[in-house]
C-alpha cells in the first residue's frame, strides 16, 4: 500500500459516503440529530481536495496530514475519533518503516484502538466500534497467517457488514443515540453504517 | 425547508458576522478558525471559554461580556468546532491565570474540547454542564445532557473570575452549579438543520416529544398533546425527582427558575408557562427568588420550551445577580 493508493482510496471513500446520503441521513435522523452525512461529506470532500498533496508524501506522512485535517475540519464526535484513527494509524507505519500487510493490520488495529480510548468506549455500545473492532481482529489475525490481500479484503468486508448490523438490536451506551434507551433499537447506528461503508470501499480497491 | 438564507454554506459565516457586527461594542470575531472574544481582553483572571454547535443562538456568544465568558468557539449547526477553534480563542484571550473550559455534556464537544486541552500551553480545567435529567434511565447513558442550565452556570462562573479567584475556585463553584441545576424540555415541532433541509423528526399535531435535547434528539417518550398545565406539571415533577435522586432537599429552598424557549414558541406562551411552573414549585416548598424567562438555550426553529431550576445558596446568589454586560445578558452596569 502506498500513497497512490491512498489518493484512490480517498476518491473511493467520498463516493460511498456520496452516494448513501438518503440512507446515513434518515438513520442519524432516527437515532442522532441530523448532522452525520453532512459531517461524513465534509470531511471527505477535504481530504480529496488535498490529493495532489498526498500523492507526493510517504504513507504515514499522508495519513497524518488526513488526520490532523479531519481534526479541524469535521468536528463532533466523529472528528477527534476518524482523525486519531489515522494519526494512529500513521504512528505505527512511521515505526514500522514498510508497507507490508502485517504492518498494515497493526496500524488498523492501534487506530482503532485510539478510538477506542478517545472515545472512551467499547464493542457492543452500538458505534463505529461494533464494526472496527470485529475488523481489526480479523486483519491481524489473517495477515498473520500470510492470507492474500484479496483474501482479507473479502473477508473484512463481510465482518464489516456483519459488525454494522449487529448495532441495530443494541441499547447505545455511548454517543448521542445514548439518551434513548430502548428506542434505539431496532435502527442501525449511522457511525457504524459509515465505518462499514468507507471499509467496504477501501477493499473494493483492492484485487 | 422556509428560512432567511442565502446559500446554506453561508449560514454560519453569514450569522456570525452579523452578531459581531450588531455587537462591536462587546465583541470581536476572528474566521477561520472561527471564535469570537470580548472587545477589550480582560487582564489576571481566568479566562472562561465555551463553545459548541451552533443553533442554540444566544448560546454562547451571547453570553461573551463583563462578567461571564472572555470567548466562544462556535462549530457547524448542532456539531461540536474543532481543537484548532479553541486552541486559538485561549492564546487570544488568556490572561495569566489559566483557561476554564466550559462544556455542555456531548461525546463531541468533549473529545475536542480534549484534545486541545491536551496540547494547550496553559493550565486549564473543565467544567462539564449536566443539567438535562431527562433520561430516565441514566446506566444506559454516558451522562447527562448539557442544556439551558449552562447559561447559570457560566454566569456565575464568570462572575467569580472577575473577582480575580484562581481556576480551581472557578472550576468548584462550575461543578456545583452544575449540581444543584436540573433541566427538562418539551418539543412540540421539530427543527431543521439548514443544511439538511428538512425536519429532524416526525411529529404530529397532537403530539408532543417530552424530555427533548436541544439538538431535537428525542427524550423520555412521545406523549399525546395537552393542557399547558398538565404538560408543566410533568415537568416540575420530572425536576423535583432528580433533586430528590441528587439528595438534594427542594422544601423551603430558594431557587432560580428559567423558563427558556427552544427558539419557535413565543414569549407570551413562554410567561404562561412561567406562570404555571412558579405556582407547581411553591407548591412544593419551593421560593422562586430568582427568574429567567426568553429564548436563551434554543434548537434553530423549534417549537418547545425547557424548565430549569437552580437551588440557589448564598454564593450562588451572589455570582448570579453581579453586573454582566453581555449581548444577550445585561444587568446591574
């Protein structure tokens, strides 16, 4: 994986985010306050517009930069979390100094894990984490056992699916679906659902 | 969606302008990253700085003055600003004697509000507002809502640090505000975020959604429209449960009554109310000394009202009725 790669990943994430803008908007009506496609889209549209720059940086240089802009640019809930997912992410990879898959599932997992200690939650609080988690695990674990890049690719996206509707039989306990107890069940979290997508994108990308 | 806008990315930019320029005599604005402080910075006391989305107009850069807040940080409609906001409004405004950060109780507002206390260059403390009782059920929560009771909280607050007191009197004083106010609201429409275009939620005519947050998330549960009496009567009592939850004794308490308007209900349907909660609490041993009565806390365009009450002591009292020059708050100068 390396910048171009990043670049095209970019490009992938904001057309998903794009084109579920009638499904993420009515499930953050349902249980949120409205502003989670508009903060998605935002963000994305940023980050592609600093594509030229990426494109010339090293890896964990570029997914920094996406995680500092995301900082000042998304703000909410989802801000701080996607952008100490990346910066994270870009820790790892500027340690480990490759770009294998290896590396790459270890920076997955330690950004994820900045999530979780930003956001000071776990799985099974009905958020992004019921997805990242469940991902995180299982890219370790098969890039571990030396699986092919299209081999995890399509394996993650299923555990993706799995994780994001996995949230909608649950009680939130964390996040701004919190407040409603029992009424949140029965929908889908919308951070999941993003999460899922931008996963579900990124591995398209990959043969 | 019928609003006053010219293009929907505007809005914020649009609205903040006019507020600084409507107001030059207090305040000054700074875009990109967006903050707005008082005119003339304060010297040696804690600066006192708030933020948060925006949609709850005069919330918080109404309340930029003499006497409460030295800045606010201003986000996009209903989403938390960013570190980059406040790390700049606290090198703007920080006058040797560290930061107070006040923040109402939202996973975003917190998170960044975090992060920039993290990387600040000056000793700051926190003062998370939780006055919003109206989730029942508070283990399935993170905490509770911060809503109108923030508006005392930052009143008395900033009062103290005029006086010169140092940041963790500032910091006690905040908590226990905090503590002794408890807040309810009541939808009767939705609102609609401007760049969403279109209501929140559903609610029908004969609906009402009791216990709603000021981002018109829902609350305690849909319930069928009724008498104004009727509805403030669950209110009040929603109110008198949590102080009991808190240990805190009501009977023969002065307090502070705020009936504020969530931004589309007006201000003769607003008296009413008062005029209905004012005879529920006395009823309950409860003396309404103080009073707060308008469009303080609101969410955009909606129909509704919230309730708070603050139990007042002698130091609360104090803070509360000292000179404030602020926009949207002005007494005693």
């Amino acid at each position: 994986m390396n910048s171009s790669f990043i670049v095209t990943a970019t490009t992938a994430i904001q057309n998903t985010i794009l084109q579920h803008e009638s499904e993420l908007e009515s499930l953050d009506r349902a249980i949120g306050d409205g502003d989670h496609y508009i903060n998605m889209k935002r963000g994305a549209q940023t980050i592609v517009e600093m594509q030229q720059e990426l494109a010339t940086l090293a890896p964990d240089v570029a997914l920094n930069k996406i995680g500092m802009k995301l900082l000042s640019t998304i703000g909410g809930a989802s801000g701080p979390l996607l952008a100490s997912f990346f910066m994270g992410m870009a820790k790892i990879i500027k340690e480990k100094g490759d770009t294998s898959t290896a590396t790459y599932a270890s920076a997955f997992s330690a950004g994820v894990d900045t999530i979780r200690q930003r956001g000071k939650a776990d799985i099974g609080e009905k958020t992004m984490l019921d997805v990242l988690i469940p991902v995180a695990t299982q890219f370790t674990a098969m890039a571990a056992q030396n699986a092919s890049p299209k081999e995890i690719s399509t394996a993650l996206k299923k555990t993706a699916e799995q994780g994001m509707l996995s949230t909608k039989d649950l009680i939130a306990t964390k996040g701004r679906a919190a407040g409603l107890g029992e009424r949140a069940i029965g929908h889908i979290d919308p951070g999941a659902k993003s999460c899922q997508l931008m996963i579900e994108a990124v591995c398209n990308l990959i043969e | 969606m019928k609003k006053f806008i010219n293009k929907v990315d505007d809005v914020l930019v649009e609205s903040l302008s006019g507020f600084a320029l409507a107001h030059s005599d207090l305040v000054s604005l700074n875009l990109d990253p967006n903050f707005i402080t008082r005119k003339q910075k304060a010297t040696n006391k804690v600066a006192i700085i708030s933020g948060g989305g925006s949609g709850h107009e005069p919330l918080h850069a109404g309340y930029i003055g003499y006497g409460m807040l030295d800045a606010a940080c201003p986000g996009h409609v209903f989403t938390s600003p960013t570190p980059d906001q406040m790390l700049a409004a606290a090198e703007a405004v920080h006058a040797e004697k560290g930061i107070l950060f006040i923040i109402k109780n939202y996973a975003g507002d917190v998170m960044n509000f975090e992060m920039a206390a993290e990387i600040l260059p000056f000793e700051s403390a926190t003062v998370l507002t939780s006055d919003d009782c109206a989730v029942v059920n508070s283990t399935y929560t993170t905490g509770r809502r911060g809503v109108a009771g923030t508006v005392i909280v930052e009143k008395c607050v900033g009062s103290l640090a005029e006086t010169g007191a140092d940041l963790q009197a500032c910091k006690t004083l905040g908590d226990k505000v905090n503590q002794r106010t408890s807040s309810i609201g009541v939808a009767l429409t939705s609102c609609t975020v401007p760049a969403a275009g279109r209501p929140t939620f559903d609610i029908s005519e004969n609906e009402l959604e009791m216990g709603v947050g000021i981002h018109g998330e829902p609350g305690r549960r849909r319930e069928t429209m009724r008498e104004a009496d009727a509805i403030v009567q669950d209110m009040v009592q929603a109110i008198l449960e949590d102080f009991a939850a808190k240990n805190l004794a009501t009977p023969n308490t002065e307090a502070l009554l705020l009936v504020n308007g969530l931004g589309a209900t007006p201000l003769m349907e607003l008296y009413l109310i008062y005029n209905a909660a004012a005879r529920l609490f006395s009823e309950h041993g409860i003396k309404i000394t103080r009073s707060l009565v308008g469009n303080y806390t609101t969410a955009l365009d909606m129909a509704g009202t919230s309730l708070t009450l603050c139990l007042l002591d002698d130091e609360i009292k104090q803070h509360w009725d000292s000179p404030v020059h602020a926009a949207a708050l002005r007494w005693g100068m």
